[in-house]
C-alpha cells in the first residue's frame, strides 16, 4: 500500500480529566502499535485548558519514542470550527484544517484515546458528528450514558442484571441537606461503602468508607470531580473484566474476551487510581481469570447482553464483580474508552483471546469508516410523501 492509499488516523490524546496523564500514555501506546502499512498517524493534542495542538510524529523516522506523549505547545494550535472542514474525497471522509490548509486532507478518521469527562462522555463524540468526522469507539449515546455511573446502572438494571445497592447525591441536594444524606446511607446501606464522581474513570475521587465518621469528607472530595455522587454498596467479590469488540460483520454478535481477574495489593485496599498507574506492584492481573468454566461462560454472555443494553458501538471494557460468598454476579461499570497503556486489561484480554494489539487497533478503524458510510447514507431532509 502506498502513501497515497493509506488512512491517515488522527489519535486524540489530552484532554480536560482527571486521567488526561493517562491518556498521554495511552495513546503513546496506540501510536507504537498502529499499522504504518495501513495508517499515517497524525497526532492531536488537547491541553487542560481546552486548546488544541497538532502534535508531531515522532515516529516517521524512527520507532524510538518517549514513554508518553507531550503536547507540542509551540506548535500551530488547532481550533476546531465546522466553518474550516472540508470534504476532501468523494466518500464523505471530512478533515479537520486550520486556514492555511484549506486544501490539504489532514486525517481520514479520529481515534480518540482521552479518557473521562469531556471526551468518553460523549462530548467529542457529539461534536464529530456534527463534523461528519469519522471516529473509532462509541457513539454519542452509548458514550454518555455508560460513562454515567448511575445511569448505566438503571439502565443494566431495567435488562435484568444485578447491580449492587447505591444512593445518588447531587451537589445542590448535599449543600442544602447533608446530614439527610448521611442518614440514608446509614439507614439503606452498610459499611464499607464506595463513595464515587457518577462521571469519572480510573477511580478517580473514589474512596473506600468504612465507618460513618469518614462519610462526609469522602463525598466533599468526590463532588471536586462531578456534580453527582454515588454511594454504593462494599461486597466481598472477585474483580472481573471483560473486552468487548465489535464484529466487522453487519448484525454479527461481538467478540467477547476471556475474562480476567483483577487482584490489587496488600498495600491497596481497592483498585484505585494509586494501584493502577502509581503503583508498579499495585495489583495482579490473571489472565484467564481462574474461575469455573460455568462462570466464564455466564460472564461472557452477561458482557455481550451489557455491551448490547448500553447500545456500544467499536468497543468496550465491561467490569463486573463475583460475590464470593454466592457467586452471584453483579455489573459494576462500563468503560466505552479503555485504557491502552502497557498494563491496561482491555488490549491483554483481547490478545489472550487471538486478537493481537496491532490486529486490535486495525479492527477499530476500520469500524469507524465502516459505521460513517452507513451513516452517511442517512437522509438529513423530510420530504413528504
């Protein structure tokens, strides 16, 4: 395949979260691992402020490259305004340009790897579609709903699933009231109990509570990340992840993953955002979990129903949990935009499972343009009969 014929995929990193130096490791790792027979790489990145940069590829001349990618700060910043995209090839596919590259294709599509708030959230989702940009992972609805933690529990519920017991707080709710709120919690749930943002990923503002006297700090630091608070029920379970992939084929079922097993540390009491990427001994990931064949089998199938409730598109982590005691197994979250570092469970899971880290990757962008020339056969106009 030649220049001219291959894609050029923009990877999206940064971004305004809690996780966004998670995301600059995570799309340093999707870079690396993309096909350069098939894609051109256009790095972009989004600061904290909100800016975007065009960032440079350093890995068009050499594959040695830095652990994480920065943001080039010199470099032209890139505004995106629907007033500067252009179609640049007869199948729709539209770019992203600044004013002096009215004519040039920047990128074929966008594979976003920012993680949180405004991006897995649906937000860049929403503003793509609006661009006729196409992009890897959920789409506008799937994104925003599963990143919800509320939500996506009610509506995993609504499908027949169990989910463990939790109260939702909002923040003017809590400001006006916050001894009412503790009372619930002590009335409707037991200790220990999660405290957790509704709408944020990689634990972030998580806690573990284990007595009411550290109830309150711990919902005063979690409204620092959202302005709606979960309290949820402590089980004695097994941590399960499983990948989810869409199939290529049209109203085929999705690939499932085996599932894996997520055991943190002495040191840590849950998985949290400590163990996960501060940590190098944070937490054991066992792959195939080792659990019986009868369970894997229930939690695969349980992943597809979520993956399929939640209306997911490309792809996505669903985690669950394994009561100890009774192997009832309940849904615990949804990540539409998993992570993609060394040590991510997403990108494991599907390589035990025949599906290599390049192949992956691959899958995802060709599911994007597959999805945008459905969509693009879409009428936009009413016309009465």
């Amino acid at each position: 395949m030649n220049t001219a014929e291959k894609l050029r995929v923009a990877v999206l990193f940064g971004g305004r979260s809690g996780e966004h130096e998670v995301s600059l490791v995570s799309a340093m790792n999707v870079i690396q691992n993309l096909d350069r027979s098939r894609f051109e790489i256009v790095p972009i990145g989004i600061d904290k402020q909100g800016s975007w940069f065009l960032g440079d590829d350093v890995f068009n001349k050499e594959l040695k490259a830095p652990a994480v990618l920065r943001l080039q700060r010199d470099a032209e910043r890139m505004l995106f305004n629907p007033e500067l995209i252009v179609q640049s090839r007869p199948t729709g596919l539209a770019a992203l340009a600044s004013t002096e590259m009215t004519t040039q294709r920047l990128f074929d599509v966008i594979f976003p790897v920012i993680h949180g708030p405004l991006c897995e959230d649906g937000t860049i989702q929403g503003l793509l579609e609006l661009a006729e940009v196409p992009y890897v992972g959920c789409g506008v609805l799937s994104s925003s709903v599963s990143m919800d933690k509320d939500v996506s529990k009610r509506l995993i519920r609504d499908a027949g699933i169990a989910v463990p017991s939790y109260l939702v707080i909002k923040r003017g709710q809590w400001d006006k009231n916050p001894e009412h709120y503790c009372d619930l919690v002590k009335q409707q749930l037991t200790y220990p109990v999660f405290v957790k943002p509704a709408n944020t990923g990689s634990s972030v503002g998580v806690h573990k509570v284990k007595n009411h006297e550290n109830l309150i700090a711990a919902i005063q630091d979690a409204f620092i990340y959202d302005t709606k608070v979960t309290v949820e029920q402590g089980l004695d379970v097994i941590e399960i992840e499983v990948a989810v992939l869409e199939s290529l084929e049209a109203g085929a079922d999705p690939i499932i993953s085996v599932p894996g097993e997520i055991r943190p540390s002495a040191q840590h009491e849950f998985y949290s955002y400590a163990s996960k990427y501060m940590d190098e001994n944070g937490a054991e990931l066992l792959i195939p979990a080792p659990i019986s064949d009868t369970l894997q089998q229930t939690i695969r199938g349980m992943a597809k129903d979520i993956f399929q409730a939640l209306e997911c598109e490309g792809m996505a982590r669903v985690d669950l949990f394994i009561e100890r005691s009774t192997h009832k197994i309940y849904f615990n979250e949804v990540n539409t935009i998993p992570g993609f570092t060394t040590i991510s469970m997403y990108p494991k899971l599907m390589a035990a499972s025949g599906i290599s880290y390049t192949e992956l990757l691959t899958h995802l962008v060709m599911l994007a343009t597959q999805r945008h020339t459905r969509k693009a056969k879409l009428s936009r106009e009413y016309v009465a009969v």
